[in-house]
C-alpha cells in the first residue's frame, strides 16, 4: 500500500495535496476524494497538472494554489497527502499542528531520521523538542520506510511515511508558554532541570517575564502598575491560555517577596525555581527522562508559582 491507499480517502473527502509535482498522486487522488486542492510552489509543475487533467472529467473537482505552502493560508481538508523537501518538514509540520478548523489526517513523507523523532520515547536518543511538541499536539504512527533507492538519484538517506491525527480535544495549555518551557530544558536535555533552569541567560528571561505577568496582574487589579497606567486593563490582557496562571498569581502576590517596586529580581526568581524543583521533587531530573505527562505536571507546577516561559 501506497501513500494514497494508506490516506484512506473517502467519496466526500476534501484532500490537500502539498508538492504534486508532474501529479502522479494527484491523478490517484482525484479518482477517490470529491475534490482535490494541490498546493504547489513551481509554476512549470503547476502547468504540467493542469495539463494532466484537461479535458478529463477531473478538471472540475481539481483546484490549484501557486505558491509557497510556508506562506498562502492553507483551505479546509479533511485528508492531507504531502510528499515535499525535506528541508520544510518542521515548519510545515507545525503549521499542521495549528492548522484550524481540525483535520481527520495527514499522510506525510519525511526523511528517516525526522519521522523516527515524531514518535521517540524518554530516555532514548531521539527524544528531542520536536517529539515532545509533536506528541503533545498529536497522535503519530510510523506507516512503512521507503528505501532511497527508490528515487532516481538516490537521495543520502532513506524516507519514512507517518500518519498525523491531531488530538481532539487539544491540550489545555497555552502553547507559547509550553515550547518556552521546552526549549529551556531540551536545549540541554541531559542536564538536571537545576543546571538548566537556573543559567544566567534563563533567569534573565524568567525575571523578565514573572515581572510582565506581575505588572499585568497588577494592571487587571486597577492598580497603576508599569503597564498602560490607567487604560491597563483593556490593553494588558494576558495571552490566551494564561488566564489560570495569571489568578494563580494574584493569590501569591502577598507571599512572593516583592522587592520595594514589586519587580522580582534573578535572585528572587532563581529562589522560586529552586522551591518549585524542590516542592515537586524534580531536582535532580534531567528533560531526557520525562514524559509529556512529567512535562505538563512541571509547567503546571511554575505556573501556579508565578513562573512563566513566555
Ligand atoms: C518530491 S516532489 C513531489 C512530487 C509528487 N508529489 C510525487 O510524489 O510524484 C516535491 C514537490 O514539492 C514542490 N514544493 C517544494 N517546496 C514547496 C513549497 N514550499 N510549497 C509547495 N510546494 C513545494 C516542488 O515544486 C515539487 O513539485
């Protein structure tokens, strides 16, 4: 089985084809979805499709967007089938993972090494940021390698097919905020959460921020705080996702030693780590180990203290 057999296209599927190139999936695709929508970068191959189906009785169920699939916004679909360079995996795959209103699945190829990160495991090599965002936001499974000598030349490395389904509901956590977090941790993943979290560049960052959530904080409270003065309220809205973090805050305020203006300093914030590390138990743990519930469990546990990655 195929790409096109494995995307199971039903009769009243609306399928987005990324890359068609000359259309060979395109044709194959065309035969099974109710309409077909190719997203197609070079203006020779998005003639070559056209031609390939002029006069057909699939003209009229196939539409063609010019442009760069980073760049145009993507149509509603139920089904995606993309085969495209290697080089826009990531950025595609997060879009992907964004991409609203939900989709029922995408069938992608991607180099071997990138599809084996997508469903990697704590304590293995290829746990990386990418896995934990991935298997955050969806649920992903390996469908069969395609070898590299199957493409005339042959590329460096083999490719592997996978299969994205979006989790449905998503998960209940303020994105930014989540890969703020992660980016910390994997950047070093085998060092204790400790080393990690308490470096000069990383309190600087979380100063910074614990001092934007205070002044919002004290903002919505109608005080007059550094941000926006007396129109505060309306213009200091936290991001969404942050609200919970935010009354989490407020009912801290008096606890968390101020210092005279109400900003934290390093020192205050490495302190308010160290007691979150400490309280939970997790200073010795090290990204490399934890899982997608660890990681949820940690952040939760920052943010209730006033701690924020974003
Ligand atoms: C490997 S070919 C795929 C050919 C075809 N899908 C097949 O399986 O025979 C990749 C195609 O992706 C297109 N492409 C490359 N970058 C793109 C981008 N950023 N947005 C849309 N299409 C892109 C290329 O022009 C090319 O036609």
């Amino acid at each position: 089985m195929g790409i096109v057999d494995r995307a199971a296209v039903k009769r009243t599927d609306v399928v987005l084809e990324i890359g068609p190139g000359t259309g060979n999936l395109t044709v194959r695709l065309l035969e099974r979805a109710k309409r077909v929508i190719a997203v197609e970068l070079d203006t020779r191959m998005v003639r070559e499709v056209m031609k390939r189906v002029e006069g057909t009785e699939w003209e009229k169920s196939l539409q063609i967007i010019q442009g760069d699939v980073l760049k145009v916004p993507l149509p509603f679909f139920d089904v995606l089938v993309a085969n495209v360079p290697y080089n826009i995996s990531s950025p595609l795959l997060f879009k992907l993972l964004a991409h609203r209103p939900m989709f029922r699945c995408a069938v992608i190829m991607f180099q071997e090494e990138f599809a084996q990160r997508l469903t990697a495991r704590p304590n293995t090599d290829m746990w990386c940021r990418l896995s934990v965002n991935t298997q955050l936001l969806a649920k992903v499974d390996q469908l069969f390698k395609v070898n590299r000598n199957n493409f005339r030349p042959p590329p460096k490395v083999d490719s592997r097919v996978v299969r994205i389904e979006l989790r449905n509901p998503p998960p209940p956590v303020n994105f930014t905020e989540w890969d703020g977090m992660i980016r910390v941790i994997f950047n070093r993943k085998h060092k204790t959460l400790r080393a990690t979290l308490t470096t000069k560049a990383t309190l600087k960052l979380l100063t910074s921020n614990v001092n934007t959530y205070r002044a919002i904080s004290r903002a919505a409270a109608g005080g007059n705080g550094p941000v926006g003065g007396g129109h505060a309220k309306s213009k200091a809205k936290p991001a969404r996702g942050a609200a919970v973090a935010v009354d989490a805050m407020d009912e801290e305020k008096e606890g968390e030693g101020d210092v005279g203006d109400g900003r934290a300093t390093e020192a205050e914030v490495k302190e308010m780590v160290e007691s979150v590390l400490e309280r939970e138990s997790l200073e010795g743990r090290r990204a490399a180990s934890m899982d997608i519930d660890d990681l949820l469990a940690l952040l939760s546990a920052f943010n209730e203290k006033g701690v924020h990655f974003a």
